[in-house]
C-alpha cells in the first residue's frame, strides 16, 4: 500500500501553480488579476485535480485543497507565486488591483519555490528520494532521468501501472523536460533540459509507447513507494533493453552519477572484500 509522501503533495500543489499561472498569463496579458482570487479558483477547480488517482486527489484535498487548509499551506503555495511574479496588493479593496506579469511565467522559477516551500518551510522534501540517485547528462543518463521523471508523473495519475493510458503516457511526457527544470539543481537543470529535448527528438514517439507498453506489461501490481531507485526496472525495460540509449548493463550502471568514484573506491579500500 503507497505511504503519503507530503513531498510529492508540495511538488503537486507548485506544478499545477504553475500551470495555471501559464494559462492566466495567456489569457490576461496585459491586465491586472488577483492572485488569492485565482489561486482560489485553482483550488476548487475540478478538472485540475481531476487528472491525479483516487489516492493523490485525497492526499491532496486533505492537505492543500480542503477548506481548513486553504489559509495555511495552499496560501502559502499562491504566495510564493505572488513573489516571483509580482502581486501588489490581496486585501481589503485593493485586491482588485491585483499584480501585472513583468515577463514571461517561467518553470526554471518553480525550482526557487520548491526550495522554499517544499524543503525549507515546511520540511517535506528534506528526506525524500524521489529523485535518487542521480545520473549523469549523457545519453543513457538522460534517459533513466527521464523514464524517472515520467514514472513519477503516472504514479500520480493511474491507480496501478497496469491501467496506465496512452493519453496519460503522451501527456507527462510532454511536460517532462519542463519538470526537470521545476525539481532538479540550478546548476545542472539547463543541461539536462538541453539533453532532454535532445533525447525527445532522437527518440521522437518510441520513448511514449515503450514506457506505455512497459507499465501495461507490469500488471495489476501496486506502485512502489518513493524509496530511492524504485523506477529501476522502468528505465531498465526502456532505456537498456528496448533503446539504444544505454549501450550495455555496465552503461546503464555507470550512468548513476558517482558511480565510477564509488567503484574506485571500494577497489582501493584495503579492507574490501576479497576472494576466498
């Protein structure tokens, strides 16, 4: 049975932020809104947060969406927007007034709000290995960050892999080089938003029906729980043995960033194990 992972909720509530944020700026260029009015249209939008599974639409109305909650932590997500994007004013008769976009509405600005919201205030990302370990920004890297990535993405969404749909699958895939630069360091973000559309275009539409044909293909089993490396056997099934983005098992393992100092290590290690 999958645990709660607060983190993922905190990753939720920004994405779709977000998104919304896009959509408001495409349909309110040049206006003045007020974001504590849209954000709480967000919060009771229903086709919004209808995309997710039964089990992320309750984790997510009990600890953002719910009425007690819509002046605590779902106020605080629509504040880290207000800084980022400018709000003037939200109370009293000034709310009208709203805010007025500078410039254009940004993913690389979430990884801020991410920082913190979902790791410094409230502490929810602090342990999580949703994103361990990490790879490196080559080919087969790439590739296992963004199987990852997309996993992620349809573990919200399906009840089971099994029931995954290929509507599903093409939808996360096309946000997911955008998501790197929500969720992943400033300072490696760009490169791997550069190796994933590089990928993208390599693989053009294999990458959707292999992760499809991958998650059909593992049952009626549950979703693992974020522990670190618990989309292996996906990226495996893609990557390695269906692609030619990893090369070999030793270029799919030597991806893990670190991987080679750790095996150098253990071999300079004068108390390693040795053969008997």
């Amino acid at each position: 049975m999958m645990k709660i992972d607060q983190c993922e909720l905190c990753e939720i509530a920004l994405q779709e932020g977000h998104h919304f944020m896009v959509r408001m700026l495409n349909d309110n260029k040049g206006k003045a809104v007020s974001l504590e009015k849209e954000f709480e249209t967000l919060r009771k939008e229903y086709n919004t947060w209808a995309v997710y599974n039964n089990f992320y639409k309750k984790a997510t109305q009990m600890f953002y969406l719910d009425d007690d909650k819509k002046d605590t932590h779902w106020h605080s997500i629509m504040w880290k927007f207000h800084n980022v994007y400018g709000a003037t004013d939200f109370h009293g008769d000034e709310k009208i007034k709203g805010t007025h976009f500078g410039g254009a509405v940004d993913a690389f600005n979430v990884r801020n709000m991410w920082q913190r919201e979902c790791y410094d205030i409230s502490g929810f990302c602090k342990k999580s290995e949703l994103r361990e370990p990490a790879f490196k920004s080559n080919t087969c890297g790439t590739c296992r960050t963004v199987v990852r990535e997309v996993t992620i993405g349809l573990r919200r969404r399906a009840n089971i892999p099994g029931e995954v749909k290929l509507s599903q699958v093409e939808t996360v895939t096309e946000q997911v080089c955008e998501a790197l630069l929500m969720f992943y360091p400033e300072d490696k973000s760009k490169k791997m938003w550069d190796a994933c559309e590089e990928l993208m275009e390599d693989m053009d539409n294999s990458l959707v029906k292999l992760i499809h044909k991958t998650m059909l293909a593992t049952g009626d089993v549950d979703w693992p729980n974020t522990e670190k490396g618990f989309t292996d056997v996906v990226e495996e099934a893609v990557c390695l043995d269906n692609s030619e983005a990893c090369s070999s098992e030793k270029a799919f393992n030597s991806a893990v960033d670190g991987a080679d100092e750790l095996k150098k290590k253990k071999a300079n290690n004068p108390y390693a194990k040795k053969e008997l």
